[in-house]
C-alpha cells in the first residue's frame, strides 16, 4: 500500500451535491487510498442531491454521508486533477495543475431514470482517469 497517494483530484460543480459527488464516491470506490479525492462547489447546495444517493446505491457505492463543500483556492492549489463539471468561470486556475472539463449534464431537479446515465457517463470518465494516473511515471 502506497504511503503517498499517486495523485490528489479535486472535483467541482456548482452545487458539489450531484455530478461531483458521484465521481467522488467513484473514484474512492475503484481507486481506494492510491488517490487523495476532494470535491467542491461554487455554491453549494443543502445537501446532495438524493436521486445521485439513490443511484449510487444501485451500484454499490453509499454517498449518502457526503455533505456538499465550499470551494476554496487552497483545495485546488493542493490538487494535482482539478476536474470541473459546469463549473464556469468560478474556477481559480493555477499553473502546474491539470484541468479537465467534463461536459455532463446537470441532474439537479431530475429523477433517477435521468441520473443513470450520467452517472454510468462519469464511470466511465473515472475509469479513464485512473488509467491515466496509473499509468504517469513516479515522481
């Protein structure tokens, strides 16, 4: 078991209560401790959305303990993936890092048939992205 995780991702929408959160919830499942995970919001919400909760139950993974986060500037300067999904301009940007936008739609509002999708989308993307930490050289 590494001592260090391999990489720090931030995750960031605006509410950090639906898209963020599942990708979170997805990489800590498949990736473990071998990645530090943050996520983070513009302006977050009360709580996360319960349609993401409840399809993340359909594939194992609880998020229901999750509580939306504030976005800092610290949050991302201590992260080597900042990866914003509809997150505007209310990003910092930082030298150094590695900045993905993940176009997905937003499930606020929407119910579990809409989330599905989205939620296999960010799967897929989560998969991709711990290939891709995996496959960096060590420092």
């Amino acid at each position: 078991m590494p001592s260090n995780p391999a990489a720090s991702v931030l995750f960031v929408c605006v509410h950090n209560a639906g898209r963020s959160q599942m990708a979170a919830g997805f990489l800590s499942h498949l990736a473990g401790d071998r990645v530090e995970i943050r996520s983070a919001g513009s302006l977050p919400a009360d709580q996360v959305n319960p349609a993401a909760v409840e399809a993340m139950n359909e594939v194992g993974i609880d998020i229901a303990d999750q509580k939306p986060k504030i976005l800092t500037t610290e949050a991302v300067q201590a992260s080597d993936y900042v990866i914003t999904m509809g997150c505007g301009d209310a990003c910092p940007v930082f030298p150094g890092k590695k900045y993905l936008d993940w176009a997905l739609e937003d499930p606020a509002g929407q119910g579990i048939e809409a989330v599905r999708p989205i939620r296999d989308e960010i799967k897929t993307r989560i998969e991709a992205l711990i290939a891709e930490i995996d496959a960096k050289p060590e420092a």
